[in-house]
C-alpha cells in the first residue's frame, strides 16, 4: 500500500480540472505535484465516479434520507417486537 499524499482536497481538485481540461499532459502534471500517473488517473476516476453520484441524486442529502427510512423501518419493527411481548406478559 502506498503513502498518502500531503495534497489538500483543493490541491488535488485543481489537478482534476487541469487534467480534464487537457491543459497540459497527465506526466507533466504528475511531476510537478510529485506524484506519480497512476496517482492522478486513480483520482480522475474517483473525481468523476463522485461527479456522476451528485449529478444523479445520490448526495448526501439522497444518503441521509436512505439512513433516515431504514431507522425509521427498524424503529418499526422494534415497537412491533415489544408490542407482542407485551401482550405475551399480560396473558402470562
């Protein structure tokens, strides 16, 4: 596993843009932020997998509202849990 870089998630969206913009070759881009191609391609990637997910409603507000209705479905199944052993105590 290799190190993790000391670049910021600004730093490293400005490379995305630059790269994406064809501005100039991902080897020259690489050398002067230091790190090496497979770096910056493995980043495009997790840029524009990042990119298609807010573009398809799947932010954080989508993730929110998923964690909210499971909760929400497991709080549901507890109360009906504890309805039944409560019913259960009384005949007993």
């Amino acid at each position: 596993m290799g190190k993790k870089s000391a670049l910021t998630p600004e730093q490293r969206t400005q490379l995305m843009l630059r790269l994406l913009s064809k501005e100039e070759p991902a080897a020259q881009i690489a050398r002067r932020a230091g790190i090496s191609e497979q770096s910056l391609y493995w980043w495009r990637e997790e840029f524009l997998k990042a990119g298609q997910q807010a573009m398809s409603g799947c932010g954080a507000a989508n993730e929110n509202a998923k964690e909210t209705e499971r909760l929400q479905r497991h709080i549901g199944e507890r109360d009906r849990v504890i309805g039944e052993l409560t019913i259960a105590n009384r005949v007993l």
